[in-house]
C-alpha cells in the first residue's frame, strides 16, 4: 500500500500514492515488487488539499497503482456515489 507521503528526495513533486517514480521506477523497477499496489484512501487530506478526486484517482493509476482506494469518510462529504461519478469522469478521458 503506498501513502501520501512527500519523499522530496525521490520526487518532490507527487506524493508516493500518485508518484510514477516511487510507484513504478522504485517499488516496481528498483525493488523488484511484482504484487499488487494499493493506494491509501484517496480521500485523505493530504491529498484531497491538492487535487480533485478524478485528478487523484488518475494520477494514482497512471503512477502503476492497481487499486485505488476511497473510505467514503473524507470530510469533504463524499458519498459513493460521488466516487461512482469520478470513475466515470475518469473513463470517459
């Protein structure tokens, strides 16, 4: 499972939920993983300050995550259906 945090050292744009370069060139590439990767609840803050859901969600799967995970518990009021819309959103780019 990969979290939100900021590695400056590994890329200091894009917390490792959303990093191509913590996700696929140091998890996948360097460590060998060959499993599963899930993201933390894309609906935590350190996130969610940054980015939209679909922004979110889309970032993560373009990193190499293969899940991505949404606890429906954000603060933010988001329902599963709000989650529903932002996969459609997400599919329809």
């Amino acid at each position: 499972m990969t979290g939100h945090l900021l590695h400056r050292a590994m890329d200091p744009e894009y917390p490792a939920s959303v990093s191509r370069k913590m996700t696929t060139e140091h998890i996948r590439g360097e460590l060998g993983f060959t499993g599963l990767v899930i993201t933390d609840s894309l609906d935590m803050g350190a996130l969610r300050k940054r980015y939209s859901l679909p922004k979110a969600m889309g970032l993560a799967l373009d990193a190499g995550a293969d899940f991505v995970m949404h606890a429906c518990n954000s603060p933010l009021g988001e329902t599963a259906e709000d989650v529903a819309r932002a996969i459609d959103m997400l599919a329809r780019h």
